[in-house]
C-alpha cells in the first residue's frame, strides 16, 4: 500500500519485503489534493515569471498508466495546471508591460504528440499567424507549428482541440490509456525598454505511462508499450546526467523525446510531477516511479537568459 504522510512524505509498505519505506520529496499531496495547492505548493507561478523574463522552464508529469498523469496536466472540467500555467503566464507578461518594464510580447504554442521516433503535429491546420518549427529525431528533420495565440483561454483550447486526436489504447490497467508523449511547448518573446528581446520557453510534458510489455492484451500494444519504455530510459538517463552536471549533445539524439526535450533541460529550470497509483496490484511500477522521484531531487535548477541585444544605432 501507498499513501502520503504530511505535506512532504510519501510511504510504502510491501507485504513480500520487510518494513516500510518513506520518501521524502519537495511536496507530497493525496487523492483530495486540488490543482491550486499543487500549482502554489511547488512554486509553480515562480517559474512561469521566469519564461516572461527570458528562461526556460518546463513541468514534466512521470509515473506508471492510469495514475493520473493526464488529469494533472489537462484536469477535468476545472482544467489542469495546464490552465493555471497559461494563465499566470499571459498576466504575467502583461504586468511587465504595464509596469514598463516591457514594451510589448508574443506567445506562441505548439502541440506535439510523440510515438516511438515519430513526431506529429497536433494542432489544426490554420491561415492565421504562425511559425515553422523543426527538430531532428529519428534520422530526418520533423516539421510542427508555433501558432500564435493572444490569451490563455484562446491558447489552452487550442491545445485541447488538437489532443483530441491522441493516441490511445487498452492495457490491463486502463481501458483508455495514452499510447504516447503530450508535449506543449509556450514560447514567449518579450521586448525590453532597453530594445532587447527575450525569448523563454515553457515546456510542458504528459509523458505516457510506464509499464511491462506483458501487460497489454495486443501486439500492437505490446510495441508501443516497448517504445515508450525506451523513450522513458533514455529520459531517465538523461535526467540522472543533468544531476550529475555530465549532459552533452549526444543525449540529444536519444530518441524523439530526447531530441524535442533536450533544450528545455540543458539550460532550464526542471519540475517534476510524479503519480502514482496506490493500488497493490500497481505496488511494482509505483516503487519504481518512487525511487526515480527520489533520485531526481537534487537535480540542480541551470538556467541561461535568453536575450538578443538590440542592434547599434
């Protein structure tokens, strides 16, 4: 069994072992925990005040299927932290530019959905103002949108119109489960009184559940279970490198995952989400998510200001 002791530990106890294990973590928050105490608890709104200055941060959910990694990004009716990010995110930017310390900004956004090396675009087709954006992964150069978006409101219903059309599948767990990795990325680009402009970058993750090939009922789940597992090592390898202050560029072409993560966490601030199902018979991969969220705790927070000079008179 699993449950959360305080507002900080996490314990777990396993009939076939001895004792009990408690983890300790930056926040610990149960079942009846609402998305603002979760969002304010891990300074949440610190981090997106940074994007509109000119850093990256991302927040990546992590955990086994059917623990609710979705609900806390994407939420329910009430919306995630997705809805909480996006709107500190524009008040934020907009405070700069009535306080003058900004003289204007630009938000856009992009949806990607990843499965095994291949990337797509999710948002829908569209004539108004955007930007083309690349990255390199699985052998050849992949194509997506940056889609300008002038509220939150306009933005995160843009991001719930294109996951619709996720991939999803049956597993043992959960009859409609993610079959891959929900990426969001909100790129801010702010003008400064001085003529400079700064461009953050906010990366949001839904990383699709971890979990053994055996326990999908289909060949087709089976593959997709094992190239999520594969991404999901080489993320972890790549967070424990970040730990130990060893990333380099090889780490960037690990997989697609790897390829569109790689620049938010080379030089960004990191959160991680971990869930968990408390359930016995999810015992295995919940301690597994556990100990992975214990040794991403020291992961020392790098962060490089993003700024273009303005150009001699």
């Amino acid at each position: 069994a699993i449950g959360v002791e305080g507002s900080r530990s996490v314990w777990c106890a396993d009939t076939f072992e001895d004792g009990v294990k408690v983890f300790t973590y930056t926040g610990a928050f149960g079942p009846s925990a609402s998305t603002e105490s979760v969002y304010h608890e891990l300074g949440l709104a610190r981090r997106v005040a940074d994007v509109c200055v000119g850093y990256n941060q991302s927040l990546l959910a992590y955990g086994c299927t059917g623990s609710g990694k979705t609900y806390t990004v994407f939420g329910g009716e009430q919306g995630g932290l997705l809805r909480l990010m996006a709107k500190d995110l524009f008040d934020r930017a907009a405070e700069g530019v009535a306080r003058g310390n900004l003289t204007s900004f630009q938000v856009h956004v992009s949806c990607l959905e990843i499965c095994g090396n291949t990337v797509t675009d999710r948002l829908p087709n569209t004539e108004g103002p955007h930007e083309s954006r690349s990255c390199l992964a699985g052998g050849s150069r992949q194509h997506y949108k940056a889609v300008h978006v002038n509220s939150a409101l306009e933005a995160v219903q843009l991001v719930h119109t294109g996951m619709q059309h996720r991939s999803v599948g049956s597993t043992l767990y959960n009859a409609a489960s993610s079959r891959s990795h929900a990426i969001l990325i909100f790129a801010v680009q702010a003008s400064t009184r001085s003529g400079a402009v700064r461009v953050g970058s906010l990366t949001i993750g839904d990383l699709a559940g971890s979990e053994r090939e055996v326990q999908n009922p289909t060949a087709v789940g089976r593959l997709q279970a094992r190239e999520i597992n594969q991404s999901l090592t080489a993320l972890n390898r790549t967070l424990l490198k970040v730990r130990r202050g060893e990333l380099d560029q090889s780490d960037r072409r690990q997989g697609a995952l790897n390829a569109v993560l790689f620049d938010a966490i080379c030089d960004g601030g990191i959160s991680l989400v971990f869930c968990v199902d408390p359930r016995m018979d999810r015992l295995g991969e919940s301690k597994r998510t556990l100990f992975m969220a214990e040794r991403c705790m020291d992961i020392k927070q790098v962060k490089r200001l993003h700024e273009v000079a303005p150009a001699p008179l």
